[in-house]
C-alpha cells in the first residue's frame, strides 16, 4: 500500500524544453522574478537552473547598472537611461546616490 504524504510543496518535475523558454525569456528580461511569473515557474527553482548552468543571475542587473552609468555619463537624463536599460526610475535614483564609481 502506497504511503500518503502530506509535504505541502511536493517535488516538481521540469522538462527540459520548460528550461529551454526559462532561459530565453531570461535572456530577454534579464530578471529571474519576471522571467519565472512570466512562465509560471517558481523563482527558486529557476535561480537553481541558472546557477547549475554557470550563469549568475546577479551578475546580468550589473551589466545594466554599467549600461546606465554610461549613459548618464554621456548626459542623457536620468528618466531616459533607465527607460532604455529598463530600470525602475525609483532604482536608478537610488543607483545615483549609492555608486558613484560606474565600475562596480
């Protein structure tokens, strides 16, 4: 006779071609939340994806903070540089007052 368990999150199986449209809406969003609501997967388990497949979710928003630093640099407004590296204004307000060095 089969035992009932009563664990609340029981394990997921994925297959590899939800993987597959994890990893190419991240690719575009560049945001694991999003990508996962998007998708309708659990955001945790799609860390796990990108860290198991070598790739540091954190490291892509650093790319974007970069990118916005150097347009800020180059004189465009505030508004708009977040607008093109799709920042939250709010974020790229914080950015302004928190790192003053585009390198980091």
């Amino acid at each position: 006779m089969a035992e009932a368990t009563n664990d609340p999150h029981p394990k997921q199986d994925y297959r590899g071609d939800e993987k597959a449209a994890f990893l190419a809406v991240f690719e575009r969003l560049e945001n694991v939340s999003a990508a996962a609501r998007t998708l309708g997967l659990d955001a945790g388990t799609c860390t796990r994806w990108l860290l198991a497949a070598g790739i540091d979710p954190k490291r892509r928003g650093r790319r974007r903070r970069a990118e916005y630093f150097r347009l800020r640099a180059d004189g465009m407004p505030r508004r708009d540089a977040a607008r093109m590296v799709q920042l939250n204004l709010r974020t790229a307000v914080d950015l302004c007052f928190v790192n003053l060095n585009p390198a980091i």
